[in-house]
C-alpha cells in the first residue's frame, strides 16, 4: 500500500490516491495539508498546465495540450510523458538501492521550464500506481522565497505537515520522542516550542531525522523539496544534516533546483559543491528534449502533426525546454510562431493577455512573493471583494495563478518574478509599504512569519527606520533559525546610520547589538562572522567602556580564535585578564580564567596554576555548574602535564557536581573519555564516550553534540582493534559538519585508518589538507601530532624514509609542547624512520630518539609502547622477541601485535629460523586480517612467500604471477629495492658493481614493467608489494618448504 499524502487543492477529489484512500473524509486530510500551492480548483486552461509541469493541479474540463506534460493532480492518473525515460529509470533505481544500501539524496537540476516538476509528478505517479508494490510514501515541500530570503524551513514545514495528515499528531510526537520540542520551530499546530531555545535547533534537527526513520518502518520514504535555488540557509542546513544523519534508513531524498538561477555567488552553489562530495549523494540533470520529442510534444499541445519547418524552428528557438516549447506552441496555435526568443517576453505575453485590471491584481500579488493569502491580498488590493474574485478569476483561468485552501500560487515561479519586475518603481515602493502596513495593522494574517515580511517589505520600500524596527523584532522574536536571526541583525547594523536616533528606537547601543549580533552568528555555527563582529566591537570600544564588558569581548575573541584553531587566541584571553578589574564579579572571572586554562594546556602550555585559581573560585562561589567547568578544566590541565592520576580525580569529581544540564554534562564526558584515552584506559574511554552519546541522545543531541564524541569513542576503538567501528563512528560524524577543531580530529583518524587498511591515496589526499599542522607553526599540538604521525607512516609505506623522519622532526623540535601521552607514539615512527632514514646513524639521529626516550614522562602508556620503541633503536632478534612477548601481555594498542611479529619474522627470516618464523608470521598474519591491516598483511604475506614458507591463514598466499613484481628479474628486483631505499642512479651502480648508464636502463626498464611514471611511483608499489627495502639487508633466496 502506497502511502502517498495528497496535496491541498481546492476541490475535493475523492480519486485521489492517499494513505486513508476510501475511507469516509479521507480526502479532507488531504486537503488539510501542507502550505504550498499545488493545483486548482479555479479552472485553468490546458495549455497553462503544459507549460514547465510546475502545476500540480489540472482545471475541470482541461483539453489533452494541458496534460501533455505530465501536470496531472498528485494521485491522480497521470498521461503519457514525452521523453524522460533514462531519469525516470534513474529515480526509480534510487528507490531500489535505499532499501539495500540505506538513505540516497539526488539533486535534480535543470533550467527554468525544462520540467523538472514534471519528472518529479511522473515518479510520484508511478510510485503510486506501477510501482505501488515498493510501498513507498511520498512527502513534499516547497521552497517559498522572501525577497533574497526564503522563509525559514518552508519545505521542512510543509513535509512534515504532510507526514502528520497522514499519521496524526499523536503517532509523529511518539516518533520524535525527546526531540519532539524541537518540532514546534516549524509546526507550533502540533507542540508548542519551550521559551529556552539554546538547543531548541539541534533538537528540531534530531527530531526530522527520527521522524524520517520511523515512517520507513513499512516502506521507503520519498522526500521531495522543490526549488531548493530558494531554500533559506537553515533549511540547507537541516538537508545537509539529514544527508548526514539519514545513513541505514531506506529514505531517498529528491531535491530540485534551477542550475541557471545559480550564479557564481548564490549561497546554494557552495551547498551543492558540499554536499555533492559525499557518499550517497547524486546529480540528475534534466535536459532539453531532443528534436524527435518536441515533435511528439508539439503534436500533444496543438492536437496535430506540425510541419518539419515549424519543428525545427521550436526546437531551435526553445532550445529544447518544455516550457519555451509549450509558449512557443501556444503562439503557433494563434498562427504568431515568430516569438521573442526570451522567456521573459513569453511570459510577459501571458500576462499581458490579462485585461488591464487583473494585471495589476496579478503584480500586487506578485508583490508578496510566489504565494499569497487571500485575506492578506484583499486587505492591500484597492478592488472590492467582487472585483478581487472577477480578476482573480481571470488570471487562474489563464493559468497565470493557482489556487489551494486559503491562498493563491503563481503558475510559475518565473510569472510571479516577471510580474514584480515590471511595476514602475513608485509602484514597486508603495506596494511593499502597502503590505508592510497591512501587516503591521494585522499580523494575525501572517501568524509566524509576520515580523520576517514586514521588515523585507519596509526594506524593499526603502523605509530605513520601519525596516530597522522590524528587523530587530524579528531578530528579537526567539526563532530557532538562528541563521535568519543572524540575517536580522546585521541588517539593522547595515541601517543604523540611516536611522535617526538609531540608538533609542533599538534601546541599545551600537556596541551592544555588535555583540547581539555576535553571539547570533555564534548560535549558528558562524565561528567566521562571530569573530569578525567580536572584532568590529572591539575597535569600537572607547575609553568610557566598562571594563568587564572590553574584557569580555576580548574573552570571546580568545574563544573563537581557539575554535578557529587560529594564533592569539592565548594572547586575546591574557588581554582579557589583563583588562578586567580587580571587584569583577566572580562568576567573569571564573569564565575567563577557564577559557584561558584550556587554550593554554591545548596548545602545549603548563596552565595547571591557572586552573587552579579558577576552581578556587568556583568553590566559593557555592555554584556547581562554575565548580563543575573549572574541575573538568583543571582536570584537563593536569592530565597533560603527566599528574594523570589527579587530573582523572578532578575530572570524575567535576562529572560528580554536573547537573542534568546538557552543557555541563556533555562537557564532562567529552574531557573525561579523552583524558582516560590519554592514560592508555582504552575501555573505559570507549564506554565513557559512548556514554555521553546516550545523554546527547536522551536531550535530542544525538546527531549534533553527539558528533563531538564520536572522535573519542572512535580513538580508543582503534586502539582495542575495532577498526570498523571506529570508522562507522568517523564517517557518521563528518557527515555531521563538525567544528572546526572535532573536524580536524575526526578527518585525522579517517586518514589513520585509510593509512593501515592500505588505502594509501586516500591517506595522502586527507593529510594533503592539514600540511600547515606539519610544517606551520604549532598552534594545535594535538591535532598536529595526529598529522605527524600519519604523514610519517605513509612515507615510510611508500618508501620515502627521509619525508618520514622530517615529519618525525616536526614533534621532536616541539617535544615540550606536545601532551606526554603523545609522546611514545611519536617515539616509535621517530625510531622507525631514524633507522630507515639515517644508515649507522651517521646523523646521529637514532641517537636523539634513545636520549628522548631516556627522559619521557614515566606515564602509563610507556608501559605499552617502550618494548616496541626499545626494539626499533636495538633492531635486532632478541629485541623483538621480547618486545612481540610484552606488547602481547600488556594494554598496547592492537595493531603493534602484528606490526612486532612482522618484524621480528623480517629477522627470522634472514637467520634462516624458517619454522619460527612460520609461526611467527602465521600469527601476525591472522591478526593483522583480524584488524583490516592491510598495511601489514601485505608485507607479512609477501616476506613468506619469499621465504617458502605456508602460512594457514584465511587468505591464500598470492602466486608469484600474481604478484606485481612477477615479471621483474632478479637483478631488476634487486635495483628496484634500492630505488624504493631512496638510492640514486651513481649510489645503486656503486653498490652493484654496475654502471651509472647501468642502472638507469634497469631503473627505465622497470618503470616501463610496473607501469609508472616515477621513482617514486615505483617505490610504493616496492612497499605495497611486501619488498624488504631496507639496504642493508641481506637478500633472502629460499626453496619452498
């Protein structure tokens, strides 16, 4: 059973096809839905509903021409399309593959008029007829634009309004569960949003995305937004979440939008060019008809075969686009086919055809934007309630205007656009300031968005004051859509100076809505632009300031550099304490000092005294929240200066006093769960972060908030070995659009885990974008170790030892900044690539690593990490054996198991010890495919196929024509292992005994077997092959066992 809602429309239509079809009132549920116009109850003539399929609706008595296009009722029967048939079968592949491979968003692009609308009616269609045995339910919404602006959440409201028609109130509240609350930001009918709305946003967000699940559970769910070209910026954000968060759930998401609207600084070109990059994401471009099937449509729209001249010159001039076909049909139909060629003097034609009085109907409605209420529209219009209907009446009919419940919809968006551009700007003036005085008059005729139209339609008047005022209600007015509000405000900036007495009529000071503004851009994830009005205040601020509030405004500063991973934000919160007065009130103080602390310890700093002064502060204050956050502060603190045992004390006291708010608790969990993943507690950290993804889940932050934890529990299940769920957990929370810092650390365990399951590209292409951790200067020690260790051990898989030990360098030239628990990881790829890059340690650098390793911080994790680091500086059997022994005893990541093997089998190996090595090389061949090491199978693999020996692992041992080195020689193979070593021509010859010239024709010969360009090229594939490229070793030629 297809659960397809129907839309508004005007008249009842008791065959429509719905989720209650043929129950007694079934279509009135129907009709009680939505908010966009769909279709008509008012006539219309046929060739209106040809035109672009953007009607929803046919009028009674409509002739074939009309239907040609596919504009029929949604539900209803729908004719034949002309063409179409590759993206039909597109769409309806989509609808296959969500219910096996889980959620898929499309973006259907085309230019105006080129019936993106009518592919869309057509797969509805089938989805409720054919293709009913799919038991999908189909919900749309419509982008409404505002101006520049479209209303917030429009399409998201008119969904789901959609989805409760069809379900009821009761059933959609019970799906959203504790994120329900959230859904009074675009449905106050169904719940009242709370006062508080901090989190009110996040909730509305996690609230969709449960709704979207639980209405998949008996069948796919299809989501169709149209005109995506006008969402707002909040809408965008939710459909990026969705595409994020919607990942098993078998929900297509259909999205259309004009690709010749988008010029190059729309703001929906940098949503799709995101969006567009991730996984199940696709692009579905609707073309011009071909020559063939402007014929076929042409013959539907005139009732008879047109000529070959009069095809070739449509499908000339309308370059293919339905709509400039069915325009250009219309003008044949009146035996006029020389029309202008632009669609703008097409359009223009229809409208002028209206008789004088309802074009100027038509143009004041246009004035509201694509729809309008009636009430709204009678209240501005000069015409008597029979007037307004007569021409009314008329632009319906001529199918310039639509009809639904209460309103009127423009037949295209592209008439409302040319109807408003062709008043008189005295005309266009007076218009909106008509509608804004309405309004203002009767704001109940626009209940939720009254002050968002009143303050576009003063600004659109050019009355600064009115557009000021308005500006700043709607700002002021507590919505959730904290992009708009933002909007709101930085218009009223934008006019202060055009406002006589700005200052009173705002009742604040220029200052103060700089810093309203600022935390509004905060609210909505602009780090960016909160910086930047933080700044504009801070130049403002003169000597007469209070104190406090220039302190606090360079606090926020500090912060918002810190979460921009910028330099001075140290500076910026030092500035702040520098400034703030001795008799500030506690509580600044407290705040202040906190931000300090942890910029301080995060970029490699000692700030335990300054922790310390703020939880001493705290505790007076008798404030558990303040206690809390200065604990978990000081915790921090500690834990990175090696006190790792009182800094987890203070930690589980700060979660101790944190109350059930979510701020405070989350916080909690996210330093507590980091801070036993840095003392090597690898469990408990797993559980304490999975933890607090609970508690994100249980205040409907799953999917925000939530994401921020995902890192932490994803870190320490590498560490234990779960490599898949660690990368569910990475993947799910990058589609989340994580800040900047969480981004880093995620992308940075995405590129780790790419790195050991030998996806080495995808490694490179990853780190490609963090080169300034590197090789910049050092403002994230944490994220920067995470770059250096990677980028070092890629090197190495890719035989270029000298790139590693420079990445290597990197930490060790900035030893005291980074956290003590970062320091054996490092010491090891130190070792590691010291060893390959510096033979005999003639630049001493073996040497530095061992006078490191002699004085690192006696912490935990040196237990788990000092056999393996012991054994890279000794390299030799013993020290392998016993490092393989104690790292398999000990709490030490898992993947240093199969690595010691690999290494010590490398020296069995070479000692002719054929069966331990065997043994030995068996077993770190199983656990390395336990783990999806392929970093490390490959080699283990490749070394025992050298040797001989037979390993009972679970992947057979590749056959040497199998191998990509197969048809080298021996004395090919031989330069090859040089080259990979990172050997000159003059140095391989030397060490051949053959000549320069010698060399370089085997080096060219090689290149040319293996199919590469380069040396370097070469030597990867060396490496991914399991060749041992270490020079000095000895060339190991073995029977089979």
């Amino acid at each position: 059973m297809v659960r397809h809602v129907p839309p508004r429309i005007g008249a009842v239509n008791p065959d429509a096809s719905g989720p209650r079809a043929g129950a007694s009132g079934g279509d009135a549920r129907g009709r009680a839905l939505g908010g966009d116009a769909r279709g008509g109850a008012l006539g219309g003539d046929a060739r209106g509903r040809a035109l672009g399929g953007d009607a929803r609706g046919g009028a009674p008595g409509g002739d074939a021409r009309g239907r040609a296009l596919g504009g029929g009722a949604r539900g209803g029967l729908l004719p034949g399309l002309v063409g179409r048939v590759q993206e039909l079968a597109s769409l309806r592949a989509l609808v296959d593959s969500v219910l096996v491979d889980g959620s898929a968003f499309v973006l259907v692009g085309g230019d105006a008029g080129s019936g993106k609308t009518t592919v869309i009616d057509a797969f509805v269609h089938e989805l409720t007829t054919t293709a009913g045995d799919r038991q999908a339910q189909v919900i749309r919404g419509q982008c409404v634009p505002l101006g520049g602006e479209g209303l917030p959440y429009a399409p998201i409201a008119g969904a789901l309004r959609e989805l409760v028609a069809a379900h009821g109130s009761a059933q959609v509240l019970d799906w959203a569960g504790a994120s329900s609350a959230g859904l009074g930001v675009v449905l106050p009918e169904l719940i009242s949003p709370p006062q508080e709305s901090s989190t009110l946003r996040l909730q509305l967000f996690e609230a969709v995305v449960r709704l979207c699940e639980s209405a998949t559970e008996t069948g796919p769910l299809v989501i169709v937004i149209e005109d995506l070209h006008w969402a707002d910026e909040s809408t965008r954000h939710l459909l990026r979440f969705l595409v994020g968060a919607l990942t098993d759930a078998p929900v297509l998401l259909v999205a259309t939008y004009r690709t010749d609207e988008l010029d190059r600084r729309h703001p929906v070109r940098p949503f799709l060019a995101e969006v567009g990059r991730l996984a199940g994401v696709s692009r579905l471009e609707i073309a011009g008809l071909s020559r063939e099937e402007v014929a076929e449509l042409l013959t539907q729209l005139l009732g008879h075969a047109p000529s070959s001249v009069a095809v070739d010159l449509v499908h000339r001039r309308s370059e293919g686009l339905p709509y400039f076909v069915a325009e250009l049909a219309n003008s044949a139909s009146r035996g006029c086919i020389n029309m202008p060629d632009s669609l703008r003097d097409a359009l223009n034609v229809r409208i002028d055809r209206l008789s004088d009085r309802a074009q100027e109907t038509v143009r004041v409605a246009a004035v509201a934007g694509h729809r309008v209420d009636h009430a709204l529209l009678e209240q501005v219009s000069d015409r008597s309630p029979a007037e307004l209907d007569a021409d009314l009446r008329e632009a319906v009919d001529a199918a310039i205007l639509t009809t639904d419940d209460d309103g009127y919809g423009f037949r295209h968006a592209l008439l409302q656009e040319v109807a408003h551009e062709d008043m008189l700007p005295g005309q266009h003036t007076r218009l909106h300031a008509r509608f804004a005085a309405v309004l203002e008059a009767q704001p109940e005729l626009a209940p939720r968005t009254a002050s968002v139209e009143i303050a576009h339609h003063w600004s659109a008047a050019h009355d600064a004051a009115r557009a000021f005022r308005w500006s700043l209600a709607a700002a002021r007015a507590g919505t959730v859509a904290h992009v708009e509000t933002l909007k709101q405000y930085e218009r009223a900036l934008e006019l202060w100076d055009r406002v006589p007495d700005a200052e009173s009529v705002a009742e604040c000071t220029h200052l103060q809505l700089l810093d309203t503004a600022a935390k509004a851009a905060s609210d909505a994830g602009e780090i960016e632009r909160s910086l930047a009005l933080t700044k504009q205040a801070i130049a403002e601020t003169t000597e007469d300031t209070p104190p406090t509030d220039v302190a606090r405004r360079w606090s926020e500063k500090g912060q918002r550099l810190a979460a921009l991973m910028r330099a001075g934000a140290i500076e910026a919160l030092q500035t702040a304490m520098t400034i703030l007065p001795a008799d500030a009130e506690p509580q600044v103080r407290v705040g202040i000092l906190n931000r300090l602390a942890i910029a301080s310890s995060l970029a490699g700093e000692d700030a335990i005294e300054t922790a310390r002064e703020a939880v001493d502060l705290a505790v007076g204050l008798d404030d558990p929240i303040a206690e809390s956050h200065a604990r978990n502060t000081y915790g921090v603190c500690l834990v990175a200066r090696g006190q790792e045992e009182e800094g987890l004390a203070e930690l589980a006291r700060a979660g101790e006093l944190a109350p059930r708010e979510a701020g405070v608790l989350l916080r909690y969990y996210i330093n507590y769960s980091d801070a036993l993943c840095l003392t090597a507690r690898y469990r408990e950290a797993a559980e304490q972060a999975l933890a607090g993804s609970e508690v994100a889940a249980e205040r409907g932050l799953e999917r925000s908030v939530g994401a921020m934890l995902a890192g932490n529990a994803a870190e320490p299940l590498i560490a234990l070995g779960d490599w898949d769920g660690a990368a569910r957990l990475v993947d799910r929370a990058l589609d989340l659009d994580p800040p900047a810092h969480h981004y880093a650390h995620l992308r940075l365990l995405q590129a780790w885990l790419k790195l050991w399951t030998g996806r080495l590209s995808e490694a490179e292409e990853i780190l490609s974008d963090f080169r300034g951790l590197i090789t910049g200067p050092l403002i994230a020690p944490q994220y920067a170790y995470q770059a250096i260790c990677t980028d070092a051990m890629l090197a190495l898989a890719t035989g270029d030892p000298e790139r590693a030990w420079t990445s290597a360098a990197a930490f060790l030239d900035h030893w005291e900044q980074h956290h003590p628990a970062h320091h054996y990881p490092a010491l090891w790829v130190a070792a590691r690539s010291a060893r390959m890059s510096d033979r005999g340690d003639a630049r001493g650098r073996l040497e530095r690593v061992r006078r490191l390793f002699d004085t690192a911080e006696p912490i935990r994790n040196r237990s788990n990490w000092a056999p393996v680091i012991t054994a890279e500086l000794v390299d030799d059997v013993s020290a392998w054996r016993t490092a393989l022994e104690r790292v398999t005893r000990v709490e030490a990541p898992t993947y240093l198991r199969p690595y010691a093997g690999l290494r010590l089998g490398q020296h069995l190996v070479a000692m002719r010890e054929r069966e331990e090595a065997r043994m030995v090389l068996e077993a770190a061949a199983e656990q390395a495919e336990d783990l999806g090491a392929t970093l490390l199978v490959d080699p283990i693999l490749a070394l025992a196929h050298r040797a001989g020996l037979a390993l009972g692992t679970s992947r057979p041992l590749g056959q040497p024509a199998a191998s990509p080195l197969a048809g080298l020689t021996a004395r090919e193979t031989e330069v090859l292992r040089l080259v990979a070593a990172g050997r000159t021509n003059g140095e391989i010859g030397a060490e051949l005994f053959i000549s320069t010239k010698t060399a370089s024709v085997h080096v060219s010969n090689i290149l040319a077997k293996l199919g590469v360009a380069t040396r370097g090229e070469a030597g990867a594939l060396a490496h991914r092959a399991g060749l041992d490229t270490d020079a000095d070793a000895q060339v190991i030629t073995l029977r089979p066992a």
